[in-house]
C-alpha cells in the first residue's frame, strides 16, 4: 500500500500529491526555447486536435517540487482524466472546474512506445 509523503515544510494539504502536472492533450506542443530534458514546458498557444484511434505522444511538465523521502518510502504516479483531489473552494483555485475528456483514456507504454518518468535526484 503506498502512503502519501507530508511535507517537511508548510503544508497546504497533508494528504496531498508532493508534485503536480497536468495536461489537456490538444494543447501537448512543447515550447521548444523554454523546455529542457528533464523540464518540458508547454506552449498553450493553440489547440491541435488527437487523432481517433491513434496513439498522441505527451509529455506532461510536472511541476519542480523539492521532498525528501526517507529511506524506503516510494512514489506513486497517478495518471487519470481529472483533477487528483476534490478540495472545496475558496481553498484551491488552481484546479479544472469541469471535465471534457470523453471515452477512454489510454496510456501506451513498452514496445514501440517509449513511456518514461524523469525525475532529477539531488544527493542528501
């Protein structure tokens, strides 16, 4: 069973995720002079539509996050169509008011699919 990490800081939420990245498909275009390999950065400047049927190669900028984790604690990652947590308003106000993701949402990974997690680790 995985738990969640707190903080060692000041918290916003106890149970929440220690970093966060978010993605609506149509807008997956990488602003190549901000992007770097391990910080892909979107663009947002239009919307380019999925193609039904075909795998859409994302890359999703999760947002830098510094968490130390002791040893022999893990993480999770949590890949679905909506915001993680439901937190009431006024005490979130970055957060997707409504969903507009229909049908199944498909993640592609192995084989000729190159799915991968980069996540920079800085020594104690």
């Amino acid at each position: 069973m995985a738990r969640s990490c707190p903080s060692r800081t000041t918290p916003q939420f106890e149970d929440g995720p220690v970093a966060l990245g978010w993605l609506r498909a149509s807008h997956r275009e990488l602003d190549p002079e901000r992007s770097t390999v391990h910080l892909p950065v979107l663009a947002h400047r239009r919307a380019v539509p999925l193609e039904e049927g075909r795998p859409t190669r994302v890359e999703i900028e999760i947002l830098p996050s510094g968490t130390r984790f002791a040893a022999g604690e893990s993480l999770v990652l949590v890949v679905q169509g909506h915001d993680i947590k439901h937190y009431p308003k006024p005490l979130v106000y970055a957060r997707h008011e409504t969903d507009i993701n229909r049908g199944p949402q498909i993640l592609h990974t192995g084989g000729g699919y190159d799915a991968q997690l980069v996540i920079p680790i800085r020594g104690a």
